[in-house]
C-alpha cells in the first residue's frame, strides 16, 4: 500500500537484521498484536515485582486493556465504571473503560504507540542503532512513544503544544534522555498544524523517522483489534447472553481518530453507532469551524487520515466550559460530598470518576446527548473510553477554579456545576450523517492530506470505500506472522524483571 507504515513484508533486511541483534542485546521480547487483544490466550506471564512505571521490557506485555487495579496482575474482564442513572439523568447505561490502568503513562495512548514503531521496527522500516523516533501529539501519545522508545534502547523525541498542562511535560522531564527531546510548539490543543510543521522541519534530517499518529494506519488497527475487542468483553460482562440489551453507541473524542478504530469492530459486529466527539469551541466536523479549547488531548482543526469517515454515524459537541467544571466537581471535597451528600449518588461511584479525564469526561457528556438525542432506553448500552485519568489535570483544576469560582469551590458552585452541565445537559450539536455528510467531512480532510502534507489524491479517495479499511484487517495477521519470526531471530524467549 502507498501509505507509509503499511508494509506487510521485509523492506530492508540489513536495517532489520540490526533491530534483532539491538533487541537480543537488551533482551526485550515483543509482543504481538493478538496477545495485546488477548492477554490470557498468551504464554507470557508478566512478574507481579516488576514496576509498572518503570521502562521495564516486560512492560511491553501489560500494553493491554485488561490490568488490575494495581496494574500489575491481570483481570479477566478491562477495568470500567458504569455510570447510573442518578448522575448521568438517561435511561441508557454509559459504561466507561479506564485507560489509566495502561503502564508507564497511565493512559491508553502507549498501545498505538506501541503498534507504530513495532510494525516499523520488524519490517526493516526502523533502525533503533541510528533513528530516533519523533512522536507528535498533544500529550499522551508522544508520553506512550517515548516509553516505548527508552524499553526499545532507541531516541524518542516528544513533540507538543507548549500549553499542554504542566503534569505532561513533568512525566517528560523524567522520561526522556535529553531535554532536547521534548520540542515545544506554539499554542494549545488546538494547533495541530504547528505540530505538523515542526516534524516537516525534523523530516530534513534521515535520521529522525516522523510516527504521526494522524496518518499512521497501524494506531487505528491497533485499536481496532484491541479496543475493540476489549469493549466487546466489558459489554459482554454486563448482563447474561439473550438478555435484551444492545450495544447502541460508541463514543469517542476524534482526537488522532484512532480510538474511534474499535467503533469500526464493534459495529461489525452488534451494529453498533460510532459517535465521534469534538469540541464546540472547535467545531471542525459540525462546521468546518475552528477555534481554540482546553479538552486535552483533542488534536483538531483537521480530520485525521486514519479517521473513516464514511463509516461515523454521528457527531457530538461538547464544551470545555463543561469538561472543566465537572473536573473540579469531580476532584474536590466539596463537589464530592455534594454528590453524595446531596444527589444521593453512590460513594464508590463519586470515588470512581476520579479515573477519568478531560476527555474522558467529553465522551461521558457526549454519550448523555447522544442518548438523549436518539431517545435510547435502559436496555441500550453506550461504551466508551477514559484515556486517562484525573491525575493529569490537576493544574488545570487549579485553573478552573481560580478563574471560574473565584478561587474557591464550594457547595453552591458544586450545585451550579451539576445542574448546568449535567441534569441540565440537552441534545445541542448533535448531528446525524447522511451521505452528503459526511462526504463534507471527508472532504473537508484534502486541506490538510493532500494539499499541505502531499498524499497522492487517489490514495486519499480510496479511504471512502470501506473495502479498503476492511482490507487494512489483513495486515494484522502479516504482522504478527513479522513480530513471531522476529523474536525467534533476536532468540529473547522471556520478558525477564
């Protein structure tokens, strides 16, 4: 295929001859896809002793959905909280998977992290003795890439917005083997386009190899065949087969669009609806509109080219005035006594939703207007995802509240919190698509692919036949065929401590 990172066989064996011998070296054994799909099908057993934060080999096998609590054993179903009734004012069940049990970065993002450089590195497309991997995000990506560099023994180079909150840049600051690797660029979440213009400039050099999770195809099979499936097992878990719930929505924030790759597996399979969520400052998808927000972790003001557009059902807005409010309600003691104290909303649940992040509290409210909108009832199930948790926005809570309430959160702002924007939450920028739609949307996506970034227009336009996304599924197996024979090369039969 044209697009690069979509080699399905050896490109360059002297490059991966060098990758093996690196790898034997440090001792580090990958994984393939299907174990990340499927921890328990897999021989490997992962040490309780070993730290899940530290850049240990043998993290590279719990880059899956299914951790415990601690993160260092395994459960036989994901982590994830189901929000009742009480808080989310719907019929329909909103179940939450929680991203922070993912190791090192404590978010999800280290799993396509993981599937780009690996389908580089066992195809002689990387060579870890003399490239250095440049991952641009706007946070948890370029946090996952870099861990996955430093367990690789290879140079991973983080680039980002300059506003990202301070807790991104802290992890960074201890991550990385220079701080020359962490490359600020102007602005917020919303300036991708800076973002793109940096790795332009760091493409110059051959050494650097640019793993832009916009365009990398191998970040949305990553989530197609593991998120997908590991949704699939939590919605499985909810109640006993032939009972009459159905898996009605999936929603995700558009972010790099990869996530929204599992909605392609679960709607193969239970028809499910892909919702795709964005940010009303922003509204790019609702309006060709633009603008600029603070739901971390949201690149916007472009459609990624691994988005499949064709195949989305909706589109939700939702704003950060909100996202930032419920981060305080959620994290103070005040807002949580007032949930359960005066809402009557269980304290285990309360506990819970310190789990979720920025934008796992946009896909929260972006499925209360998705149910509302669509009129679903209590046997309707709507899965979503909380990249990350709460812990990396307590700067921005911080802000929140110094700007918002005065610099003190108390029962009354706690009160106004929950009325405006959760019992008071509506159906506003909601849109359904249609063809036409969403061939707007599609469309809207030459700016930034062919015009600015040079894919070749009919390898852009073959992106609306969904017999080409269908297609991409085949290289998972060719992949995992690469990553067996790699290991048996490098001859690491265990993931050591």
């Amino acid at each position: 295929m044209a697009f690069a990172g979509l080699a399905d066989r050896i490109i360059d064996r002297k490059v991966r001859g060098r990758a093996v011998a690196h790898l034997r070296q440090a001792g580090v054994r990958l994984p393939t896809f299907a174990e990340l799909a499927d921890p328990a099908a897999s021989a490997v057993r992962v040490p309780a002793a070993v730290d899940p934060d530290a850049p240990a080999a043998a993290n590279l096998f719990r880059v899956h959905w299914y951790n415990d609590a601690a993160r260092r054993g395994r459960d036989a179903v994901p982590g994830y909280v189901e929000l009742p009734s009480e808080l989310t004012g719907i019929k329909a069940r909103i179940v939450v998977a929680l991203g922070e049990r993912f190791p090192m970065i404590a978010a999800h993002k280290v799993l396509p992290a993981y599937a780009c450089l690996v389908t580089r590195l066992i195809t002689g497309g990387f060579d870890p003795t003399r490239h250095r991997a440049i991952w641009p995000s706007t946070g948890n990506y370029c946090r996952g890439g870099v861990a996955i560099s430093r367990i690789l023994g290879c140079r991973g180079v983080a680039v980002l917005p300059e506003g990202m909150s301070t807790e991104r840049f802290a992890w960074l600051g201890r991550w990385v083997a220079d701080a020359a690797d962490i490359v600020r660029t102007p602005g917020t979440e919303s300036n991708v386009k800076e973002i793109y213009d940096k790795c332009d400039e760091l493409s110059r050099d051959e050494t650097n190899v640019i793993l832009n999770q916009f365009c990398e195809f191998a970040n949305y099979l990553s989530h197609y065949v593991c998120t997908g499936r590991a949704l699939e097992r939590v919605f499985e878990d909810l109640g006993a087969p032939g009972s009459r719930r159905r898996l009605a929505a999936f929603v995700a924030t558009t972010g790099s669009a990869g996530t929204l790759g599992a909605g392609d597996y679960l709607k193969s399979r239970h028809g499910t609806k892909i919702v795709a969520v964005e940010p009303v400052e922003c509204p790019t998808l609702l309006a060709n509109g633009y603008g600029a927000h603070n739901i971390q972790g949201i690149g916007d003001k472009h459609v990624p080219l691994i988005h499949n557009v064709m195949n989305t059902d909706l589109v939700v807005g939702v704003s950060d005035t909100s996202t930032d409010s419920l981060n305080a309600l959620f994290n103070t003691e005040e807002g949580r006594r007032y949930l359960v104290e005066r809402k009557q909303i269980d304290a285990s649940i309360v506990a819970q939703m310190s789990r979720i992040g920025l934008s796992g509290l946009a896909n929260v409210l972006a499925a209360i207007k998705t149910a509302r909108h669509l009129e679903l009832s209590e046997d309707d199930v709507m899965v979503t995802v909380a990249t990350d948790s709460a812990a990396l926005y307590a700067s921005e809570r911080d802000k929140t509240i110094a700007a918002r309430f005065a610099g003190a959160f108390d029962r009354v702002a706690a009160a106004e919190v929950f009325g405006q924007h959760l019992a008071g939450i509506g159906s506003d920028h909601v849109l359904e698509l249609g063809h036409h739609e969403r061939r707007r949307i599609f469309n809207l996506g030459y700016f930034t692919w062919v015009e600015q970034q040079g894919v070749p227009l009919p390898d852009f336009d073959r992106r609306k036949d969904q017999g080409f996304w269908q297609g991409l599924q085949a290289l998972v197996p060719a992949w995992d065929a690469l990553i067996a024979e790699f290991n048996a090369e490098s001859g690491v039969n265990s993931v050591g401590s």
